[in-house]
C-alpha cells in the first residue's frame, strides 16, 4: 500500500524528490518548508521557498514553523500520524519529537558519500576540495548531524570541469530515484540501514561570502576547482578596474593554464591570469549587474590588457 509521506525541504534541490514521491503513488500528507524570506529591499512581498511554491501548485498543504522548539508544531506533526517522513535540505534541525514521530522513522537525501561531507554545503565543498567521486545518499535520521545509518548509496562521478551547479542538479535527480527506490523497499519491509564507518569524517560547512574571494596565489588547480565549486552561486569573483572604477567581476567557469607568472597579473588579452603555480584562463564570467556571458563576448567590449593586476 502506499505510504502516508510528511514532505520537509526548502530549496529546489528538494522539488525532484517530491515530484517523484507523488508519481510513485505515495500521499504526501503535508509539507514542511522554511518560513518566507522577504525579497531583499525594503517593502517588498516576502518570498516562497521553491518547495512551497511547488507544494502550493500541486494543492498539498504547507506548513512553515520557524523552528521545531515549540511544542505545538511538534503536537501538530505528531498528529500527521505519517508512515514516514522525507527530508531533503530543509534545513531546520529536527528534535527527538520529531523524529520518533513517523511510524516507520525518517528519512534524509544527502549530497555525499557519507560520512565525507556532513553538513550544509556537501556539492560545493566536494568540488572545491577537488574531490573526483560523490555520491547521494539515503539515510535514517538520528539526533546527530548526518550522523544516521546508510540505506542506499550510489557513487557519482566529478568530471574535472564541472560545476556546483551541475553536479546539484543531477545529483538532485538521483536523489529523487533513490528515494523512490528506498520509499518501496520500506514498504515492503526489506530497507536495510548500514551505520556509517567511523574513518573518513568531513564536514561541510556553510559557504561564508568571505571565502568567495579568489586568491590567485593559490595553485591553479586549487583556484579552478574554488571557481567551479562556487559556480554559479554565489560565485567567486576578484576586483578589476574598468572604467577608472574597480568592480566585482564573478568567474563562473575557468580553465587551467600551464603559463605561469606574478600571481594576479593577466598574462595576455585573453584573461589568462597567472596564480601561485600555473595560470587560469576565464571562459564565463559576470559583471555587476550584467548577465552571465562567455569571456569572448566580455573581451569584444571591454578591455583589460597583458600585465594588468587584479585582485
């Protein structure tokens, strides 16, 4: 029979996943979602998480506590009376209420090959760590941080040259698989949960907009893989100076370069920049303001000569 599913996630990570679950024949009985965030400028409507908005479209009911501290929302969630609840990057921590709640336990989609990466920012610290291989991960949560035991796994290649923007998207599609997979095995009661090994622990921490800055001192290798795990968000950018003004230039694909160099000082035309070993050759970036373009499209209206210094 299918399962009777308390739906928690936030971002658009998470809206795969519930899409599958709903194809799958499962009821999702509610969805929990973060509270809406106010747009940015003073006087504008505040803003639906990707998976509200989404859980609003498909008629589900949404549910936004600031937090589970409250013994009302954990009354309110005990009273679901669910089968099992699905969390994918909700990002509220969960109390003990809560997960001893669902009758056959909670279960969290997470972007690594646990217990590598534990934490908020699997996908970016996994590329800019220079990491070949993750994974999506099925887990039963415990009161720990990504702490629980392993249900199903599956290994995913990082190609040298891909984003954090890319890898989300086709490990969040995987991630909807896997739930799928896992969600029917429960129900027929053959789920196994390995508990994670205790070697080879990681942590992810949540990207701080000071690390964004990209230091050319640091290898080429290093500053590629800092751009492509940072691409296209938030973005890691240096500081040039166009127009007799110095601005924010993000850099959202970059290549290695075997040309070297003083560490931030463009070695030709072409924005090859030299780093602390080897250089790095721009292919997309974005001005201030401006749309994402390629660096041919940048060089055809602006100018920044061999031997000129960023930072």
């Amino acid at each position: 029979m299918p399962l009777d599913i308390v739906f928690m996630g936030t971002p658009d990570f998470s809206v795969p996943v519930l899409d599958a679950i709903l194809a799958a024949g499962h009821r999702v009985v509610a969805v929990y979602s973060q509270p809406p965030r106010p747009a940015g400028r003073r006087g504008l409507a505040e803003v639906r998480s990707p998976v509200h908005r989404r859980a609003e479209a498909l008629r589900l009911p949404v549910r936004t506590p600031k937090n589970f501290k409250s013994e009302t929302d954990q009354a309110e969630f005990t009273a679901l009376k669910a089968d099992a609840a699905v969390v994918v990057a909700y990002g509220l921590l969960l109390p003990a209420a809560v997960l001893d709640a669902p009758r056959l336990g909670c279960f969290n989609v997470h972007a690594s090959k646990l217990p590598r990466w534990r934490g908020a920012a699997p996908i970016q610290r996994a590329i800019m760590a220079g990491d070949t291989v993750t994974a999506v991960n099925i887990m039963r949560m415990d009161a720990g941080l990504d702490t629980g035991p392993v249900c199903l796994g599956r290994d995913v290649p990082i190609d040298p040259a891909m984003t954090a923007g890319e890898l989300h998207d086709k490990l969040s599609q995987l991630g909807a698989e896997l739930m799928v997979e896992a969600l029917a095995q429960l129900e027929a009661g053959t789920l196994e949960a390995i508990p994670q090994p205790p070697d080879g622990v990681t942590y992810a921490a949540k990207i701080d907009k000071r690390e964004t800055r990209i230091d050319f001192n640091a290898p080429a290798r290093k500053v590629a893989d800092h751009i492509r795990g940072l691409s296209p968000f938030p973005g890691a950018w240096f500081e040039a100076t166009l127009g007799g003004k110095p601005e924010r230039i993000k850099v959202l694909r970059a290549a290695t370069d075997a040309s070297g160099g003083e560490p931030g000082i463009l070695l030709d035309d072409g924005l090859t920049i030299a780093c602390g070993e080897g250089a790095i050759r721009i292919e997309e970036l974005q001005r201030a303001g401006k749309q994402p373009m390629a660096a041919s499209e940048f060089l055809r209206g602006t100018r920044l000569a061999a031997g000129t210094r960023v930072a």
